[in-house]
C-alpha cells in the first residue's frame, strides 16, 4: 500500500531540475512526486512504497535544501 508524505520546503521554481535528479534516483519505481510551488510552504508531495520521510528529507538536505516533514 502506498503511503504520502507531505513535506514543507524551500524548494524555488528554479531549483526544481536538481530536485527531480534527486528524486528520480531516490523514488521507487510506483512513487510518485509533485510540488505545489504556489503554496507558502512550498509543499513537496510523494507517494511511495518503500520511502520513510527521514530518506526523503535528508537527500533534499544534503542539495541545501530546508525539508520538514508536516503531520497528517
């Protein structure tokens, strides 16, 4: 069963080509993942199988980006 994640993020339109790297090589192959650039937390969405928020959040980290997980 896929499960979301929901993160805030500092993620900007022009840094998205270096996140969809990252996340093209972290995703599982029936993941899923989506920005909404318009909200004021930058909210990154993913829908995985195999994904825990901490794998998530520290890949964006470690490119410099600020990346929290919100609660449900």
């Amino acid at each position: 069963m896929k499960k979301i994640l929901v993160f805030k993020t500092s993620v900007e339109e022009e840094l998205v080509p270096k996140v969809n790297e990252v996340m093209k090589n972290l995703i599982d192959e029936n993941g899923n993942w989506n920005f909404d650039l318009e909200d004021c937390d930058r909210i990154l969405r993913v829908e995985t199988l195999l994904l825990d928020a901490c794998e998530v959040a520290q890949e964006l980290e470690n490119i410099g980006l600020y990346c929290q997980e919100l609660p449900d």
